[in-house]
C-alpha cells in the first residue's frame, strides 16, 4: 500500500486531548491462550513540537467494555514500525466481550507555549489475534512454566517459574528498543518451583521482553511497566 499526504505539518495530528482507537470485540472464552501482535508507529517530539516528548501512548485490553487494563503505557517517540505481542491472560481473563484500543494523547498546559500542544502522530498494522498451541510438558526442558505478577508493575515485578530439571539459567529483560536493561545468572538452582524479585522502580514506562534461558529451552514473556 503506498499512502501519499500533502498536507502541511500539523493539519492531520491529534490535537487537545485523545485520539482513540478500538478494535473489534473478540470472543475468546473458548480460547487456551489466545495472543495479540501489532505494529504500531507513534511520534511525540517533531522540532516544531511546543511541548515534545511529554504526551503518552497507551494500549489497554477490557474484557467487559467498562474497566480497561494498561498494557503499554510510553513517551518514548519511534518513528519506526515497532512489533508488539501480548498474552491476553496476562491482563485480563478471557471472557466473549475482549477489546483492544490504542490511545495517542497531545495534552494540554495553560499558559505554556501553544498552551502546551505538540505534534502527536501515531498508527497502528497487521492487528492480529493467535491461539498459542499448547503442546504440554516436554520433558526435555528445564523449565516447566513461567508466570509474571503484577503485570502491568510499577516498582517490583515477581518472576515465578517451575523447573523439572536441576540447570543453571540466565534471566534477561529487555527495553522496546532492543536494550538489555536487567541480567541475572542462576547456577544450580534446584529443581522446584521459584520466584525472582526484579525492581523496576527505575525503569522507564513501556512494554518489556523477558527472557528465560536455559540450555534446553528459552521461555519469552511480556511486561508491561507503568507509573
């Protein structure tokens, strides 16, 4: 698809308050572990902007319509095609009435410059809704599960995880932009249920990978840290 706009900068961003957009309602609840991905491309700071890299972007999940669950929460501008994925069971249980909608905000500040506004724009592709299969316990791997609470976190976030076998591992997270923020190595850790306390305290707002690692398997989740 190729788009071509030739209006002038500013005639088509969002201006005094929010920009929201929501996707269909799903029914999920005979889904196991159902996932959604998207692209998304969102700007808060152009050169011209009177108040750059202050206005938010969020993406929530409701599964009645009414309460809404913050997913990813961030006024970090990327001007790139940026590909984010969810476990829906990570936010909110599955239930037939699940929607997902993507919110671009320019707020407003009295008296400052243009009262505040800025330049705010932001898209969403390739919205899509997966069932991960579930293939059960294979007994090869180390680590049986891997759980994440609270999520969305704010100052700790508790990885929870089981392993059937007695192998170091390594637990690794990564910012949005692809940079390890968070490493700790286990070594002998004992076969059985454990839980590691991350602080997150000093993160910046936004989605987050988690890596589990061991020589067997590698477990890959999401968090979502807010303030």
């Amino acid at each position: 698809m190729h788009l071509c706009i030739t209006s002038g900068i500013g005639t088509n961003d969002v201006d005094g308050g929010e920009t929201t957009l929501g996707s269909p309602i799903y029914n999920l609840s005979t889904y196991t572990n159902p996932i959604f991905t998207y692209y998304r491309w969102y700007i808060n700071n152009p050169p011209s902007g009177a108040n750059p890299a202050n206005d938010y972007w969020e993406t929530q999940i409701s599964n009645d319509g009414t309460n809404w669950v913050k997913v990813e929460r961030t006024n970090v501008s990327d001007k790139s095609w940026r590909r984010f994925a969810f476990r829906v069971k990570d936010y909110v249980t599955l239930s037939s009435t699940v929607q997902v909608r993507f919110v671009a905000e320019d707020s407003l500040i009295t008296g400052a410059n243009l009262n505040g506004g800025s330049l705010v724009e932001a898209a969403i592709d390739d919205f899509y809704l997966y069932e991960e299969a579930s293939v059960g316990v294979n007994e090869n791997n180390a680590v049986a599960a891997v759980s994440i609470y609270p999520n969305p976190a704010s100052n700790v976030v508790t990885i929870n995880y089981d392993l059937i076998k007695n192998e170091s591992l390594v637990i690794e997270m990564y910012n949005q932009l692809g940079a390890l923020v968070y490493t700790k190595s286990i070594s002998n850790p004992g076969i059985g249920n454990h839980n590691l306390k991350i602080e997150t305290a000093e993160f910046a707002m936004g989605l987050y990978t988690l890596n589990v690692k061991t020589a067997t398997n590698n477990f890959v989740r999401k968090v979502s840290i807010v303030k």
